[in-house]
C-alpha cells in the first residue's frame, strides 16, 4: 500500500510515536511518504527508508491557474473547501502545493495527532478521493480541542485514538456512536527494550523521561525529591527531557538545595535513555495529562516499577498494587511515600518489574498493535 502520512513536525528532538510505526510499515513492504507540515530537523532525515516533505509556506499562483485549468469546477470548489478550514491566504498557499501530491499517488493518507496535519490531510483527501485516517493522542483531543475535531472524527476512516479513556471522553462530549472510534494503544519493540541483567544501580535512583513543560508535572517530582532529602533517603533523580521549563524547573532544584540530588540532563537519544533505564531503579512519571507515554510502556517493559499520576490512560497500563503505583496529581507528598515505600521493598520493585514487562507484552507491543493498525486501514481500500 502507498501511505502518505501527515505530522505537523518530523523528526523532532524527541522520537515520536510516528516514527517507530512508519519504519515497521516500510519494513512490511508498504511505501511510505511523509509530509511535515510545518518543518523539521532536516539533518535527521538521512538514512531514513522513506522520503519526507516539507510544504512550501508561498502563494504559487501559476500552479494554482494550472490545477484550475486542468481540474476546472472540481478546483473552483476545493479552493473554497479550503478557503472555509484554513483562511484565504492559508488556502491559496496549501493548494499551491498540491502539483506534488498529485504525483504520490496515495492509496491512503494517514495522520498523528488531530490538529492542523490532520486537517490538511483530511481536505487532501477529499480532493484526492482516498481514504483518510487519523490517530488522536490526549492534549490535543482533550485539552486543546480544534472546532472541527468532531468532523475530523466522523470522516475518518478510521479515527483512532490510543486509549479507552479518550475514547469515553470523546463519545461523552461530542455525542458520537460506539464505533465512530477504535482504540488501538501504542507499541513498543519488545526486543529492543529488554533489561540487561547485569547491570545494577549503585544508587537508589529516580528516572523519568518527559517534556520540560507545566502539564507534566514535574514540579511536584522535585518537590517530593525535597521530602525524600528532609528524610535523609539516599537516592539521586535524573530527569531526561528538554523544554520551556528547563530554568524554572532549575531554579526550583537549586532553592530547594537539590542540585546534588537531582540532574536535569537534556534530551537524550534512544539510544541513550535506554541506558539511562538500564541504570534506574524506579521510573516516576507526575503528568497532570496523559495519553499512554511510551515513556512509560519503555520504562515497564525495561521491567521498572513505575509509580505515575492516576489520570486519564495511566490505568489502562499501571494496575495500581501489581505492575506499579497510581497516586493523586499535585501530591508530592503521596509520591514521595510511594517512592521510600518502593526503596524499602527491594524484593517489591522486582516483583512488579516483572510483571510491568508482561503487561507490555500483552498489551503494547509494537508488532500486534501495528499487525492491528494495518489491518484497519487497508480494511479501507
């Protein structure tokens, strides 16, 4: 099948779940394009199997004549289609574009995360006539809605989202039918996210990994970091992430004496942040919003014990007791005794690693839910 995916960046600094999904999709013999709508870091783009995109940001008025000419009423009335989502100017620049479309030759167009890709992919393919699908994450789906997400999700063939929870929020708000959703969780590569048991952390150590931004939460990590110091646990915390809270989150560490305890290290390649896990002895996880992070079906299926906020997905993949911790949000101190509990209990951290590795395997593991995803959209063609 010929796949034109949409994503409003790629690559970026931080993997996404995109990414993994489009190079198994190549390695089952699809082919696959990518259209970032928005740009980029062009110099990551190398050795990738599949060509990515950058749209034009310029009005091209004799492309925009020649599609008139060649498509007549057909573009007179995609240009207004256009003009009704996107804006004049927005529109004329979009349909400048569409020359380079027309020469994919798409079986189906996909995109990652309902916002502006989404919508620029489900107004191709109307023009196009394919089908168009999309996977709605979290914030964007349950924080920062757009007005048209509602038609997004009707349209799609399929829509899909990641998590049980969306899908009840959703159906709940915008009045829609049981089976105008399909719930098909992210995955992981199992084999690459595998612990090497050799490896042992000398100290009690705290990881988590995750955008350096207010929803996450991570001031209440280092707010609980201070009650375990106050306490005198030896433990160190190692935060992997990069974003526009780096120097609040900083000076929050320095002026609660932390700087020797907690490390804020940047963003770090997969590569890198499986190391990191191979070294961790817990992974903390204080999101006020989530989906399912992949951050933390890693961290599980590294057979970590995770102790997360019971929010939104957070119980679709932590049973709380069994495969982890689920506390309040905004509760650094419920967090910080879970953490000493876990410190305590040794022989606890390994039972629920073990069982944390099982849930991923069950559950989200990248081969099925991609097996699952395909069979979904070329149920379509």
């Amino acid at each position: 099948m010929n796949i034109l995916y949409f994503l409003n960046f790629y690559p970026t600094k931080h993997k996404i779940v995109a990414h993994d999904e489009m190079l198994e999709m190549t390695r089952r013999g699809h082919q696959i394009a990518v259209v970032a709508v928005w740009g980029g870091e062009k110099d990551k783009t190398e050795g990738l199997p599949f060509k990515v995109h950058y749209l034009e940001n310029k009005i091209r008025l004799l492309r925009i004549l020649l599609l008139f000419f060649k498509f007549g009423k057909k573009g007179f009335k995609h240009i207004l289609l256009l003009k009704k989502y996107l804006g004049f100017r927005d529109s004329l620049k979009f349909f400048s574009v569409y020359h380079f479309f027309l020469n994919t030759n798409p079986d189906h167009i996909h995109a990652h995360f309902a916002n502006n890709a989404a919508l620029k992919a489900y107004l191709l393919s109307k023009f196009l006539d394919v089908p168009f699908s999309c996977t709605g994450h979290g914030s964007e789906l349950l924080l920062y809605p757009e007005p048209y997400l509602p038609e997004l999700i009707t349209d799609a063939r399929p829509f899909i989202t990641i998590s049980n929870y969306n899908k009840r929020q959703l159906m709940e708000r915008y009045s829609l039918p049981e089976d105008s959703i399909v719930v098909n969780y992210c995955g992981i590569d199992m084999e690459y996210f595998k612990k090497d048991v050799n490896l042992r952390p000398e100290k009690y150590t705290i990881t988590s990994v995750s955008a350096l931004k207010d929803v996450k939460g991570l001031k209440y990590l280092i707010q609980a970091c201070k009650v375990l110091n106050d306490r005198d646990l030896p433990f160190k915390c190692q935060i992997i992430g990069g974003g526009p809270d780096h120097a609040d989150l900083q000076e929050l560490i320095n002026c609660n004496n932390l700087s020797q305890k907690v490390e804020l290290l940047g963003v770090k390649s997969e590569n890198e942040i499986k190391v990191y896990l191979d070294n961790s002895s817990i992974f903390v996880l204080p999101s006020l919003s989530e989906g399912i992070p992949v951050a933390v079906m890693e961290a599980m299926a590294m057979q970590l014990p995770v102790i997360a906020t019971n929010i939104t997905g957070l119980p679709e993949i932590i049973e709380n007791g069994v495969n982890g911790y689920l506390v309040p949000p905004k509760d650094p101190e419920a967090l910080a005794e879970k953490i000493i509990e876990l410190y305590k209990n040794p022989g606890l951290r390994e039972k629920f690693g073990k069982v944390a590795r099982k849930t991923i395997e069950q559950k989200f593991n990248l081969q099925k839910n991609i097996t699952r995803f395909e069979e979904l959209i070329t149920a379509q063609i």
